[in-house]
C-alpha cells in the first residue's frame, strides 16, 4: 500500500513514535537486496561463501538495511519528504529465518529548516540489534 | 608479530591514509527507471515518486527520483564483485590495503558504520561519478570480534555537471578473528545458533551454588559453628569466622523486595519483557531472581511469590519466580 499524504512538519513532535515494521529475513530478501543494489559480493548470494567467513548462512547487505532503514521513514513522512541523511550503525548480522522489527522516535526538530531527526532501531529476533542510527528528513511546513 | 613486524605492518598500512581507491569512476549506468523499479520491488517501497510517473510529475518532486538509499548502488562495479581479480597489480587501493592486513592474519572483516548524506535527489538520466579515499587508519583496538583496525573510507559523490550529490562515510573493521567466536557460529551448518542467557560464573566459592541448581535445588550456605544463612555463597562466616559450612534447601517462598524490569539494550537470549528483582525468601536471606507468570505492571513490592528451578533454555537451569 502506498502512501500518498505526506507528514507536515508543524504536525510532528519531539518523542513521537512511527509505528512497528516487522520484517521477515528471507534467503530472497538477502540476495534480491544485494542484485538490486548491484552489490555481487558473494557472502550476500552464496552460502558457501558466507560459511567460509564464519557465518551459518547468507546475510543482508549494508545498502538493503540502508535502502530498509530509508523506506521505513519515509513510509511515514510520505512522498513530498526528502531525506538528507542516513546515518547506521551496524550490529549483528540479518540471516534467513530472522525477523526484524523496526521502531523509530522522532528524536529533534529544526524549525529554520523544517528538518526532522528520526531515531531508527532494526532489532532481529534472534541476535538483536542489526542496526541503529538516525535518518534526517526534511517535511513541508505544511502539507 | 614481533614488535619489529608490527612496526613493518604499521607502516604499510599507514601508507595507504589520504591515497585514492581509484580515480573518479563514472557509474556503468545512469539513473533510470528500471534499477528504482526492481529496488523498490525488493525493498517492498511503495513510494509513489519513485515509481508512479503521474504521481511523481504532480507532487513536489516534479518528477521520479531515486530512492536516496541507492546512491551507492549507482556506482558500484555489479557482477564482477563476485571473483575480484587474482593479478595483485589489478586490485584497486582498498583492496590492496585489505590484503596487506589478510595476509598479516586481519582476515575478518566486518561493516560497522555508514553515514550517508544527499545534496539533491536523483534523477533519471543523471550520471553518478564516484570517488572514495582512504581517509583513516585507527590504531589497534580490542573488539569482541577479535583484535583489529577500524579503516575509514569517505566517498564524493559527484553528477554530469560536477556538482557534489552525496557523500558517505563508510567504516569497516579488519580483524584478527577470534577462534572461538568462528566455531561457535559455524558449528551447526547453515542454522544460526540460538544465543542462551550470559553464563554463571562458576568459581572456586560459588561453583557448589550453581550445580545443586543444575539439580534443580537451590541452596541457601549454612555456618556449621554457629548455624547463620548466608548468599550468596563466600568462604567465611560473617558472624563468627568460621569456614566450615553446609547448607539447606529453600523452599523457594518469600516477597518481593524490591525489582527493576529491564527495557534497553535487549540482550540475546533473554526473555522480554524481563523482570529482576531481589527476593527475600522465607529462610531469611535474599536472592536475586526473574519474576515471571504475571505482567510487569502486576509486580508489587511485597507481593507473595513462589519459586521453583526452571530450565529457561538450552544450557541454563535457573530460579524463577511466580506469583504465590
Ligand atoms: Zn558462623
């Protein structure tokens, strides 16, 4: 379902949370990530490969989480919002099997600049946090 | 290595501070439609003005855009990736420097920290010319990985015209992995092993404690001159000094003293929502344990609560306590 309103900036307050994304980990998921972002390194296509490198199975590549953590926001902030930054740091690995759940907070506000800071958090069932950071969007003053 | 090695490593690797990864590369195709479409479809994004042309010219866009997470997609190298070139003279910086440390045992290598900044959206049509620099080395850090080196990257990312369109700072560690880590998750071949709760410490006073509860009994330590309980589980009497003791078996009933439900960080292998609380038991000592069976909002200091020695995963028996 797409989203077509878009979150005007006035509309937003400090501490206001975007709802819960659960995400299922799939071994689709792992490899049609990284082919879409053109990202061929094998431990994200090749369980072997991934096995070689002390992992029991293929894993999410960086630009999916980055592509999963923008998507996440602006599935909130709607289609006039611009994203200005993502900003990730990475924890344990998403492996098929896994679900990940991600939650976010608007963490500040800029009313010079109608930017809004979003604290993002994707925790997976299994091992925990798989990435956190922040993802800076600037909304409409009004929509 | 001897510090002598080391310091032939060091200067390897600090050589390759400030060099380029390669000359400014022009990514092999423009932006276009059909890369934003197949990203969306994986990424399961719906925006429309990435991919709903009517859409997309009526909004404040003016037209599609790039979902700003691809900008790196636009550049790199694709298919290739998959054998990078065995001749040493072909490889570009980056991977010169990661083979200086694979061939120094830094053979793990893990993403830890990507920061991404857009200047503008993209468009299809725009050109997207990449160029990376080794901008940092840190110096030797501990991890629980293993030991290694954080290696900082910043990539400029320029358009047709030469204007800047994003910048991304990108940090991986190459490390020295530790053994242990390697066979505890490759044991079990293509399944990630379940992670169970930290493990007691079991030492020279304390590892008696912790077995009898592998029994499934937990005991409280008795002073055998002058009959005093005591945990947790010391060598010495408190009231009389005397190192001779045995012990009794609680019958695991008492009230909450007081207790703490933990929200952040989530550990793996823990339970949530996940209660701690010190309980003081009938016999007259306290216990530090899970409350469990009921909600957390239901937990009152002074609530009745019963006990019993539980299995709460593969390797862990413990205590936990309901309500009485
Ligand atoms: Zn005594």
């Amino acid at each position: 379902m797409s989203n077509t309103k878009t979150v005007a900036y006035k509309a937003v307050q400090v501490g206001d949370k975007l709802p819960p994304l659960e995400i299922p980990i799939t071994s689709s998921l792992i490899v049609g990530g990284a082919i879409a972002s053109r990202d061929f390194t094998p431990v994200h296509h090749d369980r072997a490969a991934a096995q070689a490198g002390g992992l029991p199975d293929v894993f999410m590549n960086i630009l999916t989480s980055n592509g999963l953590m923008g998507r996440y926001v602006t599935d909130w902030a709607g289609p006039d919002a611009t994203v200005k930054k993502i900003d990730i740091k990475l924890g344990a690995p998403n492996l098929p099997g896994f679900v990940m759940t991600i939650t976010g907070e608007v963490k500040a506000k800029d009313d010079a600049t109608g930017i809004v800071d979003v604290a993002v958090v994707g925790e997976n069932n299994v091992w925990g946090m798989h990435m956190m950071g922040t993802v800076r969007v600037a909304l409409p003053k009004e929509a | 290595m001897t510090p002598e090695e080391k310091k032939v490593f060091m200067d390897k690797i600090h050589a390759f501070v400030g060099m380029e990864m390669a000359p400014p590369t022009k990514g092999p195709d423009d932006v276009n439609k059909a890369m934003i479409r197949h990203w969306c479809e994986v990424m399961g994004d719906a925006n429309p003005v990435y991919t709903d042309e009517a859409f997309a010219k009526a909004s404040s866009k003016g037209s599609i855009i790039a979902p700003p997470a691809m900008l790196q997609a636009w550049s790199l190298e694709g298919y290739p990736m998959h054998s990078p070139s065995k001749d040493e003279a072909l490889l570009d910086n980056q991977r010169k420097l990661h083979k200086v440390f694979d061939d120094h045992g830094y053979t793990g290598v893990l993403g830890t920290n990507c920061t991404q900044e857009y200047f503008r959206d993209l468009k299809p049509g725009d050109q997207v010319i990449a160029h990376t620099v080794i901008d940092s080395i840190s110096e030797e850090k501990a991890t629980q990985r293993g030991i290694g080196h954080f290696i900082e990257t910043v990539t400029r990312f320029t358009d047709q015209n030469g204007e800047k369109v994003g910048e991304m700072r990108f940090r991986v560690l190459k490390f020295i992995p530790n053994e242990s880590n390697k066979v505890e998750s490759a044991k079990d071949e293509g399944k990630p092993e379940v992670p169970t709760r930290i493990a007691s410490p079991r030492g020279h006073d304390n590892a008696w404690w912790w077995q009898q509860v592998d029994k499934g009994v937990v005991p409280i330590q008795r002073c055998k001159n002058c009959q005093t309980l005591r945990h947790p589980p010391r060598s010495m009497c408190g009231e009389c000094q005397s190192i001779e003791w045995d012990f009794i078996e609680s019958k695991l009933e008492g009230e909450v003293f007081s207790f703490v439900e933990l929200h952040y960080p989530k550990f793996p292998g823990y339970q949530y929502p996940l209660i701690c609380a010190v309980i003081s038991l009938g016999e007259g000592t306290r216990i530090v344990s899970n409350i469990v069976g009921c909600k957390p909002e239901d937990v009152k200091i002074g609530m009745k609560v019963k006990g019993k020695v539980e299995q709460v995963d593969e390797k862990t028996m413990l205590p936990q306590f309901y309500p009485a």
